[in-house]
C-alpha cells in the first residue's frame, strides 16, 4: 500500500478550503486524506462552482488512492458557522484539534507525513492559546525540537531562530542551540533528503558578518566556534558570511542548504526566489511535515482567485519523503 499523506486546510474561513478542493480536480500519485470538517468543504466546493464529491473516511485503513474529482476527508467538526473571508475565534480550537489528529495518526503509523495550510496566529491567540505557529505547535505535540526550513527551485534556507521579534534574536544564538540546529539540519539532510554529506552555507548575524568585531562580536564569541567544533566533527560548513554576498551564484552553486540566523534574513531571498512554489518543511521532527509558504489571504478566500501551486508543491515534497521512508520501514497498523 502507498504511504496515506494528511492535509490539514488551516483556518476554515481562509483560502486552506479552496486550495485543497483546487488540488483535488487534480489526477495525483497517492493517497490523500484531508483533516476537515466535511460540511465546510462541500459548502465551500458549491461557493467555488467545484464538483468534487466529498467523502468521509472513517478509519484510515480505507483510505484510496486519489481519484481526480474526489476527496477523501476524516471529519472534524467546526465549532460554528464559518463565512469565508470572516474570521470567528469560536473555530479556532477547531484548527488545533485537526492538527492534534493529523500528528496522533502519524504517531500511530495509520498515516506518513503532513501538510498544513496556512493557519491565523492572531485568531488561535485571541481564543486564550499561546500560540507563535505550526513549528512550534508541532514541536511541542511531538516533543522535539524543530528547525524550520524553505524550499524553493534548488534553494534550502533554514532558520536558527523562527519567529521572534529582532531585539530578542542575538541572546536566543547560543553555542547549544546553534549546534543543535546545525545537527538536525545536517542529519535530516542526510536522512531525509539523501544528501550524505550536506555542503551549509551559515550567515552571519551582523552587517559584514560583524566586520571583525567592529559591527558586533557575536560571530566571534558564538558562531565561529561552534562552526570550528562542528567543522572537526566532520561537517561542511562555510561561514560565517555576510548575508547580503552569501546569497549570490559564487557561494550557492555549491551549497546544499543555507543557515539564515533569523526569519527576515533569509526567506525574503527564498521567496523572491519562488514565491507560490516555495514549500515549507520542518526539521527535527519524528513526523514529515511540509507546508505552503503564504498565509491565509481572507479576501481571496471563496472567489476563486488562490492558487494552489505551493500547496501542490507541498505534497509533491511530501510524497517524496514519505515513499522513500516508506521504503525503509513497514508501517505499522
């Protein structure tokens, strides 16, 4: 049997509904199971002029393979009434709950990777959850310790720090936790992306990589050492280098991912780079996640108007992933 690959549509009220009924008018390899409220997804077909027949699973065992036209759904029931385009804080325990499920059948080995639609932060807090994220929301369901990273075209750019505010980036680039992070990314890179000896370009945190201390010391006392252990250890690593020249054909021609020090470092590039096809992955978890690299575009949701192309991508990422673990280990039921 084929690995059975979840998709979780985010917040109802944005366009995670119409991208994944998009996805499902297409002839795709494998076997799709969407986390959703079945009634939100066959009101937001109609709203969309979509035919696609809606059908609820009930154990994951019966899920098919996927048939253009069809989707395949293990329900999780809206708290309230949703309205495209309006957000109501009464679903947002809603879009937990079908992230907990999706990481619960993975746990169980009834299913073998996911991916998640774009989700609103502002919402989920407002309903009383501190929350800064999928990442990290997966992370702590899981107990890990996660590593975000993006995709696009041949380009990898992975995080040391998410999503923090700017003041805050400098004290959370320790020598433990950059060691760790570079670990997870050089062994997933290996595990996962079969790449057995990952060539990671690593930013430096300060303009000019600090210019020799004068624009900051961090690069001096924190990442030039951990990089020299690293280095001795086995790792290839190239670093710490100015952002603004690092991400430029003389140095990524021959690099199999980036190390950005903080979310706006690297991903404008990356997005620049792809935007609409570029796919979200996180690192260091015991499950495969991919995701889309927007957000919930409110005032496209059921017009017709999103494009589904990064969600494609997405699960294009997470079929590859999830056949060659499949490969290696016989799932259990």
């Amino acid at each position: 049997m084929k690995p059975v690959i979840l998709l979780t549509a985010g917040e109802p009220a944005g366009i995670g509904p119409d991208i994944i009924l998009q996805l499902a008018q297409q002839n795709l390899h494998g076997r799709l199971l969407c986390i959703a409220d079945t009634r939100l997804l066959k009101q937001r077909a109609d709203q969309l002029g979509l035919g696609i027949q809606i059908d609820k699973i009930d154990t994951i065992e019966q899920t098919p393979e996927h048939i253009a036209g069809q989707l395949s759904v293990y329900h999780i029931p809206l708290a309230d009434t949703c309205i495209s385009g309006q957000l109501n804080v009464k679903n947002a325990d809603y879009v937990l709950q079908t992230l907990r499920t999706a990481v619960e059948l993975i746990s169980r080995h009834q299913a073998h990777a996911l991916v998640t639609g774009p989700l609103h932060k502002g919402i989920i807090n407002d309903a009383g959850h501190a929350f800064s994220g999928h990442t990290e929301f997966l992370a702590e369901l899981t107990q890990s310790v996660p590593v975000m990273m993006l995709t696009a075209d041949k380009l990898r750019v992975a995080l040391a720090t998410t999503h923090l505010p700017l003041k805050d980036v400098s004290a959370a680039i320790t020598e433990d936790s950059l060691t760790q992070t570079l670990n997870i990314l050089h062994q997933d890179l290996r595990q996962k992306f079969a790449i057995q000896n990952p060539r990671i370009l690593v930013c430096g945190l300060n303009p000019h990589a600090g210019e020799g201390g004068h624009l900051g010391r961090e690069e001096i006392e924190t990442i030039e050492p951990v990089l020299n252990k690293l280095r001795n250890q086995g790792m290839q690593l190239t670093g710490p280098l100015p952002a603004d020249t690092l991400f430029t054909p003389k140095y990524l021609q021959d690099a199999d991912a980036v190390l950005a020090m903080y979310h706006d470092q690297g991903l404008p590039v990356l997005k620049y780079v792809g935007f609409g096809r570029a796919i979200n992955i996180t690192l260091g978890l015991p499950i495969i996640r991919t995701s889309v690299d927007h957000g919930t575009a409110l005032d496209l949701a059921g017009t017709g108007k999103a494009s589904h192309s990064s969600l494609q991508a997405a699960l294009s990422l997470a079929l590859e992933l999830a056949s060659h673990q499949h490969k290696q280990e016989k799932p259990r039921t």
